[in-house]
C-alpha cells in the first residue's frame, strides 16, 4: 500500500511539474512558519533557481503590485503568503500585464528577464 502511495505521490509531482511550460513549480509546506528563510505571509524572490541557503534577496507582505528591478535569469519564487493568496508575475509595471500566477504554498523557478513587476492577491 505504501508503495502505491509513493508511486502516486511521484506522478502527481512529476505532472505538475510538466504541466507549466518554461517554468519548474513545486508545492512547499504551508506557511505557518518561516520556511528557507521566507516567512509566513511573505513572496520570497531567491538569487538563483534555489533556496539560497535560505535568504532571499527580495522579500514582499503587501498586497498590490511591486515592481522588480535588475532580476535577470532564472529565479526561485515563492508565495508563502496564507489564506489562499495567489501571486502573480507579470510584464507590466506596477502587477499588470500578469503572465503567470504562483498558488499559495507554491515556489517556481522563472525567468524573471521579461518581469517588470509581481502582484500578490487575496
């Protein structure tokens, strides 16, 4: 039985990992608490396309849009906001033009180059 569970649990991953095109996404814990270095309630943008030893170089609470600046390449980008709260990243300045949308929980290594700006969400 164990095995099965393993084995399902594998494919779901791996499905969710296929199904979003030029981005690689991953469900974390729920954020209950300051999980690699990005606390509960926070979008954590990391360096590179990891966790960075745990420190983000950009870190977001407010909802609305935030501009980003000089993030070039592929990056680790994490909503640990709670209550279901989405997180948007998009080609406009100040959350518009949204391309892409990150679930609660959820992290995703993107190329940031085309991202002028994020747009966190209730």
């Amino acid at each position: 039985m164990r095995r099965i569970a393993k084995a399902a649990t594998a494919v779901a991953f791996t499905a969710g990992l296929l199904a979003t095109a030029g981005a690689t996404s991953a469900q974390a814990q729920p954020a209950t608490s300051t999980y690699e270095g990005c606390p509960p309630g926070y979008v954590c943008i990391y360096p590179n396309a990891s966790w960075n030893s745990g420190h983000p170089s950009e870190l977001y609470y407010q909802y609305g849009g935030h501009n980003l600046s000089n993030q070039y390449g592929v990056h680790r980008v994490f909503n640990n906001q709670t209550g279901g709260a989405h997180l948007y990243l998009c080609k406009g300045t100040g959350g518009t033009n949204c391309v892409f949308r990150i679930d609660a929980f959820v992290y995703s290594d993107y190329d940031l180059t085309p991202i002028n700006s994020v747009l966190l969400t209730s």
